[in-house]
C-alpha cells in the first residue's frame, strides 16, 4: 500500500522532469540549425538566466513543506493562505530578476570568453526570456505547491502543455512561419518566455478554481500583512536558495579545473554528465514523493509513519537507480556510443561511467532522505551538506587530482563517488537520529 501510494506520486514528477529535458532538447534542435553562433548564445544565455531564476525559485521549498503540513492537518484554509503569500513573493522576486537581468545581462555575459556575435545574441536571449521571470516564478513555485498537496500530475501535465507551446513557438517564430518574421534566437526567447506565461495562466486557474486540494482566493494572493507566514517560507527557504547557489557556483568551478584536463577527456566528462544527469530522474520523482509525504504525515501528527515512508520511498530509489548503476557497469561502452563515435572519448568515457555506477545507491540515499528532511521543515541540513561536501570535499580534492597529482579523469570520477558517499552518509545519520520529526511549523 505504501510503496503503490509512493510511485503513484513519483512517476509524474520523474515524467515531468523528462519533460523540462525536453525543452532544452528542442530549443538545441532548432536553434542548430542557425549556427554554431546562435547555438553558443542560447546556451550562454539560458545557463545565465535560468541559474538566477532557480535560485530564487528556491521559494517552493518553504511552501511545499507548509502546503504538505497543512493538507495532512486537514487545513485547506491554511494551505489556501500559504500558497497565496508563496505566490505573492514569487511575483514580487520575478519583477526584481526582470529588473536584474535587464539592467546586468551586459556585464554577466561579458564574464566569458565569447565573440562579440554570440555574447550580443545571448544578451537578447536573457533580456527576452527575462521579461517573463515574474510568469515562469509563480509557475515553479506553483510546481512546489501542488506537490506539497501531493498533486504531482498537475505540474507533469502543465510541463506536457509548456513543451507544446515552446516546440510551437520555436518552429514558428525562429524560422518565420505562419506569415511571422524569422526572429532566430529571440524568437527561441519569446517562445521560452510564451510558454511560461501560459504555463502560469493555467496554474492560477487551477488554484482559483477549486478544482484540488489548495484552493487560493484573490485576498490570499495580496495578503502582504502576514508577516509571520512570510518568515516561515522564507526561513525555509533560503537554505535552499543557497544550496542552489552555491551548487552551481560549485559546479562551474569544477567545470573549469576540468577544462585543463584537455579536448578528449573534458569532451568524455561531458558525456557520462548527460548519462548521470538522466540517472537523477528517479530519484528525483522519489524524493518528491517523500517530501509530500513525510510532510502531510507530521501534518497529521503521525511522525513514525512520517519515518516510514521516507525509508520506503528511499528503498523504492535504490532498487531502482541500482539498476540503473548495473546498466552503467555492464553497458558502459554502448551507452557512451550514443552521443559520439570518437573512439577515444568512448573508452575514457566508458571506463569513468563504470566508476560512476558505484556512485548510483549514493545518490539513491542522498535525494530521498534528503527531500524527506525538506518536507519536515529542515532544509538547513541538505544545504549545509551540500555546501560541505561540494566545497570542502570536492573541490579540494579535484585541485589535488587535476593539479597536483595529475591523476586524469578516472580519479575526477573516483572522487565524485567518495562525494556522493559522504553525502548520503552525513544525511542519513541525520534522518535516523529523528530529530526532524519535532520541527514546528
């Protein structure tokens, strides 16, 4: 019973997150076809933005834990309240991110080392998508608050409508069809920002309608007044805004210690990420489950089934992403083949995507227990985990490995599974000790 209630809410969450690959996918499939120019601004310009973006969305993490606790306690007025107030400071960030990235995109793009063609371009593309940073907020913090609810097929559905929109956009308005002008890379942007806004559109409607589980009233969204509420979510979530910031900043820094490794090894790093980016998805979906879970269960005043079901989510992760490590292990080389034909980037690449098999029960662990820990409140201990793990551990040791030893790329890989290790390790000792199960919201 538990384990059909978990995937029940995992599969749409691992769907949709197919779905949001899939918009970069098409962006990259038609943009292509306009050279390698516009190809570089887009990418430029969409890791610029949306790695702003998504540090703010961090918003979601304090309404989904509140929306979790509500609807377990059996509270639809309180659920009602917070996703009004989440909204509302979602709206106010989008119209300051708009602001922002109108005002620096200049000087953000200026940081790489790009020819003054696709730096130009990747500026039009931030100040484009940018325009609707207020529309694409409330749409991921909408993502958060239904999931909290436990609703996770509305935001796999809304993805579903938001690809068909963007796929739309992107053929019409890149090349010029329908009697429109070709627009290229602004039009990949406004066909980004369109589907954003509709995206939102329906989001609203679904919480106005009454139609789930969280019902908002137009008083819920301008309710600026409760400043207690607003503390809530924001102590929530500015942990997570954090962890995400400081991730990513991890990452582009790893990216540029890997960079001195050379063509062919950097060009196989690149790889096996895709390979183990797709590896994240279930346990993703699963994280989510436990994050709704655990957080309506303590709703409800019930912390050992809370306890449970976050174990049970997590066991669910690991027999499937063990799979996953298996294929890794066995079928290493057929996999690398996917995505090139170099015959030297497919053996380095092979040999580092058996070493990243090991890693596969690790990030099992870490994501469930994790999102468990988020959905009871306590979302300092995964960002203080991270920032550990990712500064402390990583990164030194990478310096080590790539500077100082020289040991090459299977050692990069070596240590990201002592990475992972160390991370599920530290979350799980926190998860058992079970003092997550006393947080008051």
């Amino acid at each position: 019973m538990i384990s059909r209630k978990i995937i029940s809410l995992a599969w749409p969450a691992i769907c949709e997150m197919m779905l949001y690959m899939m918009l970069d996918i098409v962006d990259v499939a038609f943009v292509g076809r306009l050279g390698a120019e516009s190809l570089a601004a887009v990418g430029l310009g969409g890791q610029i933005y949306f790695s702003v973006l998504f540090v703010f969305c961090a918003l979601s993490a304090g309404a989904t834990a509140l929306i979790a606790r509500a609807v377990g306690a059996g509270d639809p007025e309180r659920a009602g309240r917070t996703a009004g107030q989440a909204l509302s400071l979602a709206l106010i960030t989008g119209v300051l991110v708009t602001v922002s990235v109108y005002f620096f995109a200049d000087a953000a793009v200026g940081l790489f080392h790009f020819d003054a063609e696709v730096r130009r371009l990747a500026v039009i593309y931030i100040r484009a998508t940018g325009s609707a940073a207020a529309f694409g907020m409330v749409l991921f913090i909408s993502n958060g608050i239904f999931r909290g609810a436990g609703l996770t097929r509305i935001p796999f559905y809304v993805a579903g409508l938001t690809n068909a929109v963007n796929i739309a956009g992107d053929y019409i308005l890149i090349f010029g069809k329908c009697g429109l002008p070709a627009l290229g890379v602004r039009g990949a942007a406004i066909a980004t920002a369109s589907a954003q806004v509709v995206g939102c559109i329906v989001m609203l409607i679904l919480l106005f309608s009454g139609a789930t589980l969280v019902r908002m009233r137009l008083q819920d969204l301008f309710r600026l007044n409760d400043w207690a509420l607003t503390r809530v979510i924001v102590k929530l979530s500015v942990p997570a805004g954090l962890e995400e910031a400081l991730f990513s900043l991890g990452r582009i820094v790893c990216s540029f210690m890997l960079s001195g490794l050379g063509t062919v090894p950097f060009a196989a790093h690149q790889i096996v990420n895709v390979a183990e980016s797709l590896s994240y998805m279930p346990g993703y979906g699963f994280a989510v489950a436990a994050t709704a879970l655990v957080g309506q269960n303590l709703g409800a005043h019930k912390p050992k089934q809370a306890y449970q079901h976050g174990m049970a989510a997590t066991r669910l992760a690991l027999v499937v992403m063990g799979a996953i490590g298996l294929t890794f292990l066995f079928f290493p080389s057929a996999i690398i083949r996917i995505f090139t034909s170099d015959p030297q980037v497919i053996a380095l690449g092979a040999l580092c995507l058996r070493i990243a098999a090991f890693e596969q029960p690790s990030i099992a662990l870490e994501m469930v227990l994790a999102g468990a820990l988020r959905g009871a409140g306590d979302t300092r201990t995964p960002a203080l985990v991270t920032v550990f793990s990712t500064w402390l551990l990583r990164i030194p040791c990478l310096y080590l490995a790539i500077y100082v030893f020289q040991w090459g790329l299977p050692a990069v890989w070596g240590i990201a599974v002592l990475d992972w290790t160390v991370r599920a390790l530290l979350i799980t000792i926190q998860y058992r000790r079970g003092k997550w199960q006393q947080i008051a919201l």
